[in-house]
C-alpha cells in the first residue's frame, strides 16, 4: 500500500506558542514513523505582512531550532524552507488560473488579517491560500496536520485540486485535514475571545515554548479568568474553558476527565498552579535540547539545504505534470 504523505508548514514569524505547540507540531513529531513527513518554513507566506529582513533571516534558523528541539527527526522528516524551492511560486501561478476571487473573498483567515493590517494590504495576503495550496499540492499530500483555523484553507486546496483535474486530468491528490481531538483552538490567556497567535502584542498573551519557568508562571497565573470558582468546560466562562482546555491538550486527559480532577479545587489559582507545573515540565526538553543546538547552526543549515534538495524532485514532477496538463511550455 501507497504511504502516506504529511505536509505542514509554519511561518518563521518569531515565539512560536503552545497553540503552535499542541495544535501542529505535537501530532507532525508523534506522527513520524507512520508516513513519509515533509515540514516547510513557510517565508514567502511571512512575507504578506511587513517584515524586517534581518529578523526574518534570523527567525527562519530559529524556528527550524525549535522544530528540531521539539522532536522533528531529519532521519525521518524533511524540514525546509519554502522559498528554497522555487516550484512554489510557480504553482501558484497555475492555481491563480484556476481558482476564483469568489472564492478567496471567503476566506476568514484574510478578513482577520487585513482589518488588522494599517494601510496597505498586500496582494499577497489575498492570494495566500493560493501558495498554502500549491505548498501541500506539490508533494502529493495525503494528510495536512494543522489547528482548527487552518480548516478552511485546506477545503479551498481540495476544491482547488478538484476543480483542476475535473478540467484538465488528474494531476493532483487530494489532501485531507488532521486536526487534533485537544488542543486545536487555543486562546490567548490575556482575552480568551481572541485565537493565541505569535504576532498578537502584550508579553502575557501567550505561552511560548521557549519562555523561562518564571515567564510561564507570570502568564499562566495571570490568565484572564471570569469571578466564578467551578472549574468546567461552558463557553459561557471563555477564560476557564481556555485554560482546561491546554491542560487537556497537554496530559491527555478528555474534557470529562479534566472536570472530575478538579472537581475539589478551591478554585481557579489551584488550576493555574498545577497546568504552571505541567507546562514547565512539558516543554523542558524542548528548552534545553533548543539550548544545545542553538551552538550549531551550520548543523541546522545543512539540514534545511539538504531537506530542500531531496524534495525538489517531487515538486518538479508535479508541475511539470500540471503544465503538460494545461497546455503550457515548449513541450
Ligand atoms: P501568526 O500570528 O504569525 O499568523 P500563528 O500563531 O497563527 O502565526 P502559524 O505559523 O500561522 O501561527 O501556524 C502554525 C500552525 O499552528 C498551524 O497549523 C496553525 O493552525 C497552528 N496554530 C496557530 N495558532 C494556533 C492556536 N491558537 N491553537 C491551535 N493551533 C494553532
Ligand atoms: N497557512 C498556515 C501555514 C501554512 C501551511 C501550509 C500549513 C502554509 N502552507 C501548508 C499546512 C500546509 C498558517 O498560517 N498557519
């Protein structure tokens, strides 16, 4: 039987969270030996909101740190970043030509995105799913392990993908979203109504993987928590909820469980103190193994050019597959 292939990405945009954490990259390091893994820096999806260049360049090596502290095996996965492989952009040309403004305008990721945007909004961030799409379509993706908010840029990937093999022949495979039962829709802890991101401002909205124990339990105990004491899941109390919620993701606990366990709490401080703990203990290998590598980042290069170099095979073939497909090229 075919394997399956897994893709996924993360844009190298700087302290990566626990929403990243146990939303994406806890299922692609588990998921390893069940199919053939390939994880891309996505830098020329960074690039659709203003970035500096110098920190750019310097976050994409230390996203690829963390990834590879977290557990990402090069002997089993191939981790790069996407602009070394320019098949990319060229199948997002092709994918421009066969998707509809219809259907880009639906996308909430973007509405988000560009009222948060001063001034400009870049043509890019409009055609973002298009690249998303070229990402996963280029490697004959099976699976696409994400968080929640990245549902609906999957379901445009297959209808994108449809909708050119039902005009043009089957070029492309399907995809299927792999998101996890916990911890796919973090929010942040200082206003639990909004999704944790790594580009939202104030130093106790998220948990991010490599704060200090001390940074950890500063922002978990000051968690926007509503006056009420019982400990359950209601998405009247988003704050409780929230925080139940990444102890779920973080021990494996159902919902259920959670509630049983802190059934005699006095209240919230008793849930903050234990998911401090938890969360220290939880990301301190990351910590320190992101420590030892952070030495040697001519390791991590070689890594990322060697990865970039094994997969550009695979992406040529599909394009030029699309190509021959649509009618292009000198033959
Ligand atoms: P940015 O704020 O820079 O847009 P982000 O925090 O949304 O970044 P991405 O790099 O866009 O992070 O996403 C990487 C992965 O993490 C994706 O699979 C995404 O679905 C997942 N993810 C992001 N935020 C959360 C969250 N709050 N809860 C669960 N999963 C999340
Ligand atoms: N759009 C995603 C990042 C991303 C991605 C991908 C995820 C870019 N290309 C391909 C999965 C597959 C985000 O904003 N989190």
């Amino acid at each position: 039987m075919a394997r399956n292939v897994v893709f996924s990405g993360i844009q190298p945009t700087g302290g990566i969270h626990i929403g990243n954490y146990f939303g994406a990259i806890k299922q692609w390091v588990t998921g390893q030996d069940d199919a053939e893994n390939i994880f891309c820096l996505v830098d020329m999806h960074a690039l659709t909101v203003p970035q500096d260049p110098a920190a750019l360049r310097a976050q994409i090596l230390e996203t690829a740190t963390v990834l590879l502290a977290a557990g990402i095996d090069p002997a089993k996965s191939r981790l790069f970043v996407q602009s070394d492989v320019r098949e990319h952009g060229e199948l997002t040309w092709y994918l421009s030509c066969v998707g509809s403004m219809g259907q880009l305008n639906r996308m909430t990721q973007f509405k988000e995105k560009s009222e948060s945007q001063k001034g400009e909004v870049r043509v890019g961030l409009f055609t973002y799913p298009l690249l998303m799409a070229a990402d996963i379509l280029l490697y004959k993706t099976t699976h696409v392990p994400v968080g929640e908010d990245q549902k609906q840029h999957i379901e445009l990937t297959r209808d994108l993908a449809q909708r050119f093999n039902a005009t043009y022949g089957e070029v492309f495979v399907l995809p299927e979203p792999a998101i996890p039962k916990a911890g796919a829709r973090i929010m942040g802890l200082d206003d639990p109504t909004v999704k944790m991101s790594k580009s939202a401002p104030g130093s106790y909205h998220a948990v991010r993987v490599l704060d200090s124990p001390d940074q950890i339990k500063k922002t978990v105990m000051s968690a926007q928590t509503d006056s009420g004491r019982d400990i359950r899941v209601d998405p009247a109390r988003p704050g409780v909820t929230n925080l139940l919620a990444i102890y779920c993701a973080a021990t494996g606990a159902t919902p259920e469980e959670a509630e049983a366990h802190f059934a005699s709490a006095r209240g919230y401080g008793d849930l903050k103190k234990e998911l401090v703990e938890i969360l220290v203990e939880t990301l301190r290998p990351l910590r320190e193994r992101n420590a030892e590598l952070s030495a040697d980042p001519s390791t991590v290069r070689d890594i990322l050019r060697r990865s970039a170099e094994a997969i550009t095979p695979i992406a040529r073939e599909t394009v030029d597959a699309a190509k021959r497909a649509m009618g292009v090229g000198s033959g």
